[in-house]
C-alpha cells in the first residue's frame, strides 16, 4: 500500500519568511498528526486532526504555526513568521483512527532549515 | 501532561550481544507503548508495541517488558545484527496523547 506523502522535502529559508509542508496520509486513514523533531531529540506532537477536525493543538505554537485539514485527506502545516528555532525535520503520519492501540505510520518527513 | 524519559541516549554493543533499552513514564493512564526504529535519514517504524494489559510481548529477536506499578517499559534486542544500528524511540500513549522519549542511538559493531 502507498505510504504516507509529505512534500518538499527538503526546504531552506530565511528567518521571518513563511513556508508550507503538505501531507498526504494513508488512505482511509481517519487521524493525521504533525510532529516537529528537533535533531536529536524525539518527535513532538504539535496537532492531531480526527477527519477534519482538530484533536489536540495543546503543544502547536499558535502565534506563528497554523494547521488545516480541509476536507478530511490533505494537511497542510505553515509556519509564519519562521524563527531560528523552527529549523526540524516536520514528520506527518496518519493512523486508522484515533485513541487506543493503533499503529501510527510516519512520512518522509520534510526538512527544514531557517538561516 | 506525560513525560517519557529514556536510557541510555547512546549504546554501543559487539554483534551478536544483547541490548537494552529502558525507559520511564509519568501518567498512569498511558495504555499503549510503543517502539520505534529511525535509520538515518528515514521515518520512524514501529517494531513492537505492548498495550498496558500485557507484561510482556516478543517478537523474533526483540521483545518488551511493561512494568506499570513502576511505570516503566524496556526493549530488549537478542542477537544484535549491524542492520539493527539505528535510533529507538519509545512512547507511551492515552487515547490521543502518544508522547516521545529522545531517541537511544544504538550502534552493533562488526
């Protein structure tokens, strides 16, 4: 089966410019989730989206990042202004659906340095 | 919220060794553990997971241990091979909320 999608992967910026990552998760996969990791540290939770609905954004930094997920499929996680510190590997993965036991699929992962 | 800490951050073991890797949570709700395997440059995989109803599960040469009146959980890797060199990550998780540890770096050394 196809996996999960992200584009760019890879992305270079200047701070205080914007940038956009897409995801495209499995098929029929209800919950999509994006992760920021910072290198060498374990991936963050920053949103959870159950269909298009939002889940938990407790962890995302709403004064610069913003995330949708408009008709269920597709996300897409922006970043604007970018600091220093978002520079990351931004991880998308999806799941059948939320809570419990299930098993999580991660992306390529998009990689992106602000300078 | 819940906090994963795990040991150690790097590990480096003889093929053929075994290999240990722990790590604590802090909420007890936490239901389901899993482990994943991040080869550098790749998306993270799960390899094994245990839910909170069972102590241990096994799989070929790795299995999981969950301790929960300690809240804590390792992974065991038997029979190292190079191609398991990579970075493990644990989690724990409740309903929605699977939160990370920071990574274990394990090398196998021909």
């Amino acid at each position: 089966e196809a996996g999960v999608a992200q584009s760019p992967r890879y992305k270079i910026i200047e701070k205080r410019q914007s940038v956009a990552f897409w995801c495209n998760p499995i098929s029929g996969h209800a919950t999509l989730y994006w992760y920021q990791q910072i290198l060498g540290q374990g991936p963050k939770l920053l949103i959870q989206f159950q269909n298009n609905g939002v889940v938990d954004d407790s962890q995302l930094p709403k004064d610069r990042f913003s995330a949708e997920r408009l008709k269920g499929v597709d996300s897409t996680l922006k970043i604007q202004p970018a600091k220093l510190e978002d520079s990351a590997v931004y991880l998308c993965a999806s799941s059948l659906t939320s809570g419990g036991y299930n098993e999580q699929f991660f992306g390529p992962g998009t990689r992106l340095t602000v300078l | 919220g819940e906090n994963v800490e795990q040991h150690p951050s790097t590990l480096s073991v003889q093929e053929g060794d075994s290999a240990v890797i722990k790590c604590t949570y802090s909420d007890s709700a936490s239901n389901y553990f899993p482990w994943y395997k991040q080869e550098l440059g790749k998306r993270p995989q799960l390899i094994i997971d245990i839910r909170s109803n069972v102590g241990e599960k096994k799989d070929q040469r790795i299995a999981v241990t969950l301790n929960k009146t300690a809240k804590h959980f390792s992974l065991h890797i038997t029979e190292t091979q190079p191609e398991d060199s990579a970075v493990y990550f644990c989690a724990a998780s409740k309903m929605h909320d699977m939160r990370f540890g920071a990574g274990t770096r394990l090398t196998v050394k021909p």
